[in-house]
C-alpha cells in the first residue's frame, strides 16, 4: 500500500473524518489546518506489462473474484477486479528479504478468506532464506515465520510451476501443510507460525532437487476435526505419489500410475477421481513428453486419460467445482501453432478425460488489452497453471513465461486476453533518462522499452534480441544510442530504428560475447564494450560503429565503462579488485588513476552531468566516495562520511536553486537502509522511500537513475519487480531545528498511550490546548499525519503505518513539546 502526503502550497484539510484516502495515510478529524511546502508522494513502476514468468495462480474458492498470482522473481499479487488490476504484496521485502520474491507456493484458506499463505525464498539471495508469510488481511499486511534452519526453497528453481505444496486444512484452518525440496513434508498446527517436519513420509530430496511437487487435501475425510487424507506428489520416476488415511501421521506409497514420469500438478473433482499431469522432466523448460492420469480415491483405479495420440508435456489441471467431469488441461514447455506464433495448447474436456477439445486448434486469438510488445509474435508458453474461475467456470485462467491470460468463455470464445495491468516482474539490468527526451530501459528475456512517460506503455526495442544487458547513449549527441546483448545494436535517431553492428568481439579468446557493457562517448563517435560473460578482463573500442573492434590498452580486469559528459573520448572505469578507478583521455588506453578509498564496490560507477571530471563510486559496505579530478592519480578521493553503505548511485535533474545535479543512492544513512536523495552534494539527504516500498532492494542491475526531465523523480532496478519509480519532488519534513527525541512535555501538558502501541495511539491534552496542531513524522522526518485537536482526547489509527519509531509534535503556536513514539 502508498502512502499520501499532504498537498503542496498551504492548502487548508477540511474534516476529513477518519479517511484513508486510499492510499494509507490516516487524516483524523480535522478543522482547518495549513502545511506548507508539501507535495503527493507517490510510488509505481514503469510500465512495461508483465514481462516475466507467472508461476501459479491460485483461486479462492469461497469469496468470489479472491484470486493470487505468484511469480518466480517479482513476488505475489492479488486480483483488483474493479479495476481490473493486480495488486503486488511484497514490496515490503527489504534487501536483506529480496528472496521473497520468488513465490514458490501459495495458499488460500478454504474457511476464512483473508488469510493467506506464502513459502518464498530464493536460493542464490540471501543466503536461501525462506520463509513463510502469513496474512489476515489478504496480503496487505504479514507475519513471518523463518523456516531457513528447517528447510530451504527456491521461487525461481526448477519444478517452480508445481504445485501446490503450501495447503490448508478445509476441516481445521489451524492446520497447514508444506512440502518441501530438500526435506520432505512438513505440518503446522497453529497457523503456521511453527513447523514440524512428518516423518510418516520417507522422502527428503529428489535427484533433480525439486522435491515434492504437490501437496493435495481431501476433506471428505476427517477425523477429530481435521482432514485425513493426504496426497503427496514427488518429483521423480518410480515411486513418485503417496497417501496418508491419518493426518500424515505415515503414508503408504501408490503403485499403479506412471513410473517413468514425473507428477507435475493434481486437481480433486467432487466425484473422488484426483487428476494427475506428468512430464518427463520437472520443468519449466525441460519436459518433452508426458501423460494425464486419472485416480480413483474410492477404487483405487488408475485410467489413463492422455488426449488420444498426444505425447505433449502437460502441467496445469483443474476441474469445474459444479461439474466434476469438467476439465481444462494444459500442457508444457511445447511449442505449437498458437495463432501467428508458437506456444502451449489447452484442452476442455467434458466427460472426466474420456475425450478431450484441443481450444487452441480451434482457433486463436491474443488481445493484448493495449500492452504494446504483447503481438501476434507472442505466445502464451511455459503455461505451467490452468484455472476455472470457481465462480463463474466459463472464465478460464492461464499462467505463461510472459504474464498471465484469461479466456472469458472457454466454450465458444477463441480470444485470450493478457491480464498483465500492475504485473512489472522484468529484470531491469540498465537505464539512461535523457535529458530532452525520453527514458530507455535494458531488461533480460525482452530486450527493454522506449517510454516518453514512465507510467505509459512505451515500444519495445526491435529488433529483439532477448536480453539486453547495456545501453548508453552520446551526451552531446543524445540521438546516438547503443544497446547490448547477445548482439549490438545502435540507433542515430534516439530508437525510432537500431541497425545491428557487424561483428561482437569475444569475450574469452574466441568465444563471442553475449552479455556486456556500453559507453559512448560524449559526440558519439566512439563506443566502448566490456564484456560482461565469463570472466572477461578485455575492453573494446569501435568507431565505425561496431564495424571493427580493436582491443583497448590498460584494461585488465572486468568492469565497466562510462563516459565522461563534458569532454569528448573521456572515459572511466573502476577495478573493484584493487579499488582504483582507471582513465582514459582518448578513448583508446587507460592509465591507473586515485584510489577510491576501499576495494569492492559497484563498478556501476557514475559520471555527473555538467561536471567534467567527477566521477562518483557506490563502494557497498565502504560507503561512497568521489573525486573531482577524476584524470589525477595523486588527489584523492573524497568520502561522504554520512554514508555508511551504498550499492547504487546516480543522477538527476537539478534541485530548483541547488547547484549541483541531485544524487540519488540506494544506501544507508543513519543507520536506515534505503532510496535516500541529496540536493547538496552529499551534505545530507532525505529518504524518499518508506518501510512498504522497498522491492528487495536494487538487485541484479544495481542501479538508481534521476529523471534528467523531472526533479524528484527517480528510477531503481529490482530483482524481479521491474523498474520502480517514485515522484518525490518535496516532501514534509521536521526542520533539523527542531526537537528530535521526547523533552519537556510539561511545556505542553501531553501524554500519548499506549507507547509502544500497536493500533489505536490517545493523545491526551489538557482543556486549555484544544485548536493545537498534531504531527506525526517518520524516523524518515516524512510527514504521516497532521490534524487540530478540537477535543483534550485525540484518537489515532496507527495500525496501517510501518512498524518504526515516531515523532508526535504537539504545538498550539507558541510553544510545542515532542515525544517518541514506538509503533511495533
């Protein structure tokens, strides 16, 4: 959820009685009040559609339109069907929580709606921690429980489109149960604040690492108010599906089904029959062949109910709660004439699998529903779940490596609609705002987009290439662009067309580069590349554009270079083995130049428009440091004390009266890690993000971009999340004159209870302090609500704000007193 802050230029809040405003800042009663210099902060991402793989979704079968979408990489989402958009929860997820985004499984409650269930985690961040998450409120709000020591997962391995293994109990919604990769089937009896692994299941990994593929409850059997039959999925050949008759308390493995391929997903119709898809492989993209079985719960019958002469993968199943021979299959990882492209296919069945209706043969039709890029050339594939809407089956729903789709009458309809809108799950790797013009993104798998507006769909770079590793573009030439990936393209006309260099130099020996690093210089007749694959220590020059490449002198370890804005053929590259940032006055050699002050570091380093020469270096634990004189090897860096950790820098449009491009970090300041901005060269800052919008932090990109149009606003990469952006042009802050920690409150006589408080904050004046104004700041100094006393008993809703420590100011225009607020 955003946060509002008050409007610009004194403007008078007129009882407002108790209003969210939608967007999370609580105004209590309120007679007039004025706050000066105060601008709507807002939060978004550039808008691009989809973009990534949606690995599930997940329908609430007991509140209609109630329907989940989790993603490998850029977290979970709920279904706004008013407005006919998805809603990402997890945005939240610090840097040290970036794993989170990657959503293994999902579970809705069958019992009570607004809790919700999530086992996230990814293997390659932070260490694999995984957690599960746990809601009361549909995902506004989570607990965490951290699993970590008991069992790891991984949202973006292999078998991430199985499932699901996250279930709760349809008898007792205490009672939850989780599979895992590594160590078998887990069980909780208080609503997942704690686990305990059930070793009645004798199975802990699998050869391919996915574990259990699926965890499936009947609740037809119950006993002591619980369910007691359990299915189990495994993800391998031979043994591969158990039962338990006792709560899980022992499993008895089933002989009968398939023996060479793997169970991918099950659905349980209301007649007892559970249908099973299998592949030969885990998947997303790995299976070849594959069956659909039919199990009997009562009989014990196994039928094979495979579309007759396909061979297919197939993964996603579901049956129509008020029709339990209603079926809808998908296979995967097969590519099919799909309409003008190629992709999965889809089948209805109508008679519990004894024939099947391939949908997608019968004709095909993509609306993209005004996403640009989502053409005719695209498919739907890797479709890895397929779902009757519960409450209205001729709405069918299907997930794909692109976003998800939606068919509205599966019978007689041959059009799929991309239902992407608030989908951004891209995996941004760079970005150049140019000033004059427009913002151009480098995204992996969909090579990145051209945008005039970053709310505004913009045109995807084509020719594609996939995915785009670089861009850059000429400071004095701002027509002039490059992009890289596994080929180079340019443009001369700011993206209107790119034409393809004629050769790519290698990134080791002869091995061509398919992954690097652009700078052009400020006229753009020289580009510079880096290979970025493998362990590349080679630099390349070109300046017949990407004709000829020859090998760039004094470079010898991987990095990448920038150029510099005022001065032709300037270039600067940082070695962050020894901590030296490397120069080139020519284009053509580098000389070793000052020592930054610490190795490691980004080598995204940033040069600063109108300022020849400065160089600044985000160096992640160490700080950051620049220099002025960035072609000297004897002055020094200068450090900017106050920063204590940075991973990203970058510029933006200047500050009105400020004389210095404003910098933009992702970093810690004062202890707080986040999207700080300073309009004084690094004198101070202000945060600009807050506790709810922090995306994982900057991810496989590692950038932070100003808007060179727009002050105030500013771009970051994320792991998964896209591009997120924010407007942040001036924000409500307490003046560093004031009093920052609670003082004299017999000043004014106030009291503030309960302190620590966890909803509802009483602020308590005396008789003679009614009309006294109320603030409340941030540990940030931002401005979360403000309001007049018209009683001595002022009520604050505390219960939507981030848990943090705040300033309550009372002040009745002649003397003010302070206190901290702790909001757990």
């Amino acid at each position: 959820m955003k946060k509002l802050f008050l409007p610009t230029q004194g403007i008078a809040m007129c009882r407002l009685i108790r209003c969210f405003l939608s967007l999370n800042l609580f105004i209590a009663t309120l007679n007039c009040i004025t706050v000066s210099s105060v601008k709507a902060q807002s939060y978004g991402n550039v808008a691009m559609g989809g973009g990534g793989f949606v690995s599930g979704i997940i329908t609430s079968k007991i509140d209609p339109n109630l329907i989940y979408a989790r993603t490998d990489v850029g977290g979970a989402y709920r279904w706004d069907n008013t407005n006919s958009k998805w809603i990402p929860l997890l945005d939240w997820a610090s840097s040290s929580e970036t794993g989170y985004l990657g959503v293994e499984s999902l579970a809705t409650d069958p019992v009570d709606a607004n809790n919700l269930y999530m086992l996230v985690g990814i293997s390659y961040f932070n260490s694999g921690k995984t957690a599960i998450l746990r809601s009361q409120d549909k995902g506004n709000t989570f607990s965490i429980t951290d699993v970590t020591s008991q069992f790891k997962t991984d949202g973006n391995g292999m078998g991430r489109q199985n499932g699901e293994k996250l279930q709760v109990d349809p008898n007792n919604n205490t009672i939850l149960y989780c599979g895992t990769r590594a160590n078998g089937l887990f069980k909780s009896t208080n609503s997942g604040v704690s686990w305990n692994r059930l070793s009645g299941l004798n199975i802990t990994t699998t050869s391919n690492g996915a574990g259990l593929s699926f965890v499936l409850l009947d609740k037809t059997l119950a006993s002591g108010g619980a369910t007691q039959r359990i299915f189990a999925g495994v993800s391998q050949t031979g043994t591969n599906f158990y039962i338990s008759t006792n709560g899980g308390t022992s499993f008895t493995a089933v002989s009968g089904g398939p023996t060479t391929l793997m169970p991918q997903r099950a659905a349980l119709a209301s007649d007892g029959n559970l249908y099973i898809t299998y592949a030969d492989h885990e998947g997303p993209w790995n299976p070849t062949i594959g069956q659909v079985w039919k199990y009997n719960v009562s009989s014990g019958a196994w039928t094979n109910v495979t579309p007759a002469g396909i061979t297919f993968p197939f993964s996603g199943i579901s049956v129509d709660p008020y029709n339990p021979t209603h079926l809808m299959l998908s296979t995967i990882n097969i590519y099919y004439s799909q309409g003008g492209a190629w992709g999965d296919q889809f089948y209805i069945s109508y008679n519990g699998g004894s024939s099947w209706t391939n949908v997608v043969a019968r004709g095909f039709t993509m609306n993209n529903q005004g996403v640009p890029w989502l053409t005719s050339s695209q498919s739907i594939h890797w479709a890895g779940c397929i779902e009757f809407d519960p409450f209205s089956t001729g709405k069918v729903w299907v997930t794909s490596g692109n976003g998800i789709f939606r068919n509205d009458s599966i019978e007689t309809s041959n059009t799929w609609k991309a239902m992407v809108k608030g989908i951004e799950e891209t995996v941004p790797q760079d970005m150049v705002s140019i000033p004059g013009g427009p913002i151009f993104s480098a995204i992996s798998d969909y090579d990145g987009f051209k945008q005039t507006a970053p709310a505004t769909y913009g045109t995807q770079h084509t020719p594609t290439m996939g995915s785009n590793s670089g861009i850059a573009y000429a400071s004095k030439s701002t027509s002039k662009l490059a992009r890289a990936g596994s080929l180079i393209y340019y443009t001369t006309n700011q993206g209107t067309s790119w034409t393809q260099t004629s050769a790519v130099p290698p990134a080791n020996g002869s091995t061509a580069s398919d992954f690097g690093y652009l700078a052009l210089s400020s006229s753009g007749g020289r580009i510079l590349y880096s290979p970025a694959n493998g362990n590349s220590t080679t630099m390349y020059y070109s300046t017949n554009n990407g004709s000829k490449w020859t090998t760039v002198n004094g470079i010898s370890f991987n990095t990448r270079p920038v150029s510099d804005y005022e001065t032709d053929n300037r270039f600067f590259a940082y070695n962050t083995a020894d901590g030296y940032l490397y120069y080139s006055t020519n284009g053509t050699s580098f000389s070793k130049g000052a020592y930054t002050g610490a190795s490691y570091g980004s080598f995204h380093i940033r040069t600063v428009p109108g300022n020849s020469q400065h160089v600044w270096v985000a160096l992640y634990g160490n700080g950051l440091a620049y220099t002025t004189n960035g072609t000297s090897s004897s002055v020094a860096f200068t450090k900017i004390t106050n920063v204590t950790a940075c991973s990203a820098v970058g510029f933006g449009a200047t500050a009105s009266g400020a004389s210095y491009p404003t910098i933009y970090i992702w970093g810690t300041v004062g202890g707080v890690e986040g999207l700080y901005r300073s309009t004084n060269k690094g004198v101070s800052w202000t945060r600009i993000n807050d506790n709810l919008h922090e995306w994982g932090g900057v991810g496989n990109g590692q950038f932070v971009i100003g808007d060179m149009n727009t002050y105030g606003r500013v771009y970051m990469s994320t792991a998964g999340r896209g591009i997120a952006y924010i407007e942040s042009s001036s924000v409500a802050r307490m003046s560093n004159t004031e009093e920052i920690t609670s003082k004299d409150t017999s000043i004014l006589k106030v009291s503030a209870y309960p302190n620590p408080v966890a909803g509802e904050l009483k602020v308590r004046l005396t008789e003679d302090l009614k009309g006294s104004t109320i603030y409340l700041f941030n540990s940030s100094g931002q401005l979360v609500f403000a309001g007049k006393a018209n009683s001595t008993l002022i009520t604050i809703d505390m219960s939507g704000f981030s848990s943090d420590i705040y300033l309550l100011k009372v002040d009745n225009g002649v003397k003010s007193s302070v206190i901290k607020i702790v909001k757990r």
